[in-house]
C-alpha cells in the first residue's frame, strides 16, 4: 500500500493519491502496474512523464512491457504517485 517517504531530490511533493481499488481492478484485467497505478491515481500519460521527468515514448514502452523500467525509472513514478517502488514491480 501507499505511504509517505523522505523526498529524493529534486522531486516535489507527489501529485496524487491513487486509488487502490482502481488499480486492483485494472491489473487483475491484464494491465501493467505502471498503468493500472496512473490509472488509479486519474492522471495522463504526458502528466506523469513529465513530473516523472521521463519521455512520453519510454513510458508507453513500460506500460506495454516493452521496456523494462531502471531502477530510477521506478522511483521517480513511484514517488510521483505516492507509492513504495515495490508496489510497480509485476
């Protein structure tokens, strides 16, 4: 589940609160962590990309499982989210 963590830097505060029950509908359909979480939390591919300070195109790449995301992928929309880096691994 969600909690509060140190800030890393040069991240501002987490946009959003997502919404758990959105997320587990949305993954036992078949989606992504990353999707169903972006989903979850009501927000744009292009919204999270940029607080998350990735491209639009490597996103849609690691919401189709083309890409598999780095470490700092992960906690950059991690933190962007509100969530713990655990809760986007499949």
């Amino acid at each position: 589940m969600t909690y509060l963590r140190p800030q890393p830097q040069g991240f501002s505060e987490p946009a959003r609160r997502p919404d758990y029950w959105t997320q587990l509908a949305l993954v036992s359909a078949g989606a992504s962590p990353v999707t169903a979480w972006r989903h979850a939390a009501n927000m744009s591919q292009r919204e999270l990309a940029q607080e998350a300070g990735i491209e639009v195109e490597t996103l849609l790449q690691l919401e189709s499982r083309a890409l598999e995301a780095t470490p700092e992928q992960i906690r950059a929309i991690a933190w962007v989210l509100g969530l713990r880096e655990g809760d986007l691994r499949e």
